[in-house]
C-alpha cells in the first residue's frame, strides 16, 4: 500500500514537472513568433522601442500565467499528498487500534483462564479437606 502511494505520489510530482516544461517551452515559442512578427512591422527606431515595450508586457504576461500554473500545481500536488499522508495516518490508526482490542481481549481471555484455574485448585483443595 505505502509503494503505490509512493509511486502515485511520484507520478504526481512528475506530471506537474511536465506540465511546468510545457507551459515554459509554449511561452518561450510564443515570445519567439511574436518577437519575429514585430521586427518584420517595425519600420523605424521608434516602431521598433514601441513593439519592444508591447513584447516585454505579453512576457510579463506569460510569465504571471506560468507561475501561477506552476503554483497551482505544486499547491494540487502537496493537497494531493497531505491527503495520501492523512489517509496513510488513518490506516496506522485504525491498525494500532486493531492490535490493542487484540492484545486487551488476550490479555482478558489469560486473566479469565488464571481465575478459572485459580478457583478450580481452590475448589479441589475444598473437596480434599472435607
């Protein structure tokens, strides 16, 4: 049970990794096409400063959403965590307490049969003494 949360947990960890490369690698390649795409409309120094200043606000833009995604990610996969640890916590507990209503009813079951005995030697050294 404790390897497959493990490995689920290691899967999780694994898809937000990907899904963070994704996000950089798709921001990247937009940067890219709009950067190309601006240089071939610019037709002066001014056109030029005007396209870079708009360009820097869409990376800015981009970048905001990638992190926000990453956070969102990271924050899903440790909720997904705490709620495998939290499962796993309550799984020990329901085991521990299985153990000791065990160990009680043996532990009750030899204190009956040491009384039981107890009498029994009790009621045969009555009998011979009579």
């Amino acid at each position: 049970m404790i390897l497959t949360a493990q490995t689920y947990l290691l899967e999780l960890y694994r898809a937000g990794l990907r899904t963070a490369s994704d996000i950089a690698k798709a921001s990247l390649e937009n940067a890219q096409r709009l950067h190309a795409q601006q240089l071939s409309e610019a037709s002066s120094i001014t056109d030029l400063m005007a396209l870079q200043v708009k360009l820097a606000g869409t990376q800015a833009e981009q970048a905001t959403d990638f992190w926000t995604r990453a956070w969102r990610t990271a924050s899903e996969t440790h909720v997904a965590m705490l709620g495998q640890v939290q499962t796993q916590v309550g799984q020990l507990g329901e085991r521990v307490r299985e153990t000791y209503n065990a160990a009680t009813r043996a532990a009750e079951g030899a204190v009956n049969d040491t009384v039981e005995s107890a009498r029994e030697v009790e009621r045969k050294a009555q009998r011979r003494s009579a």
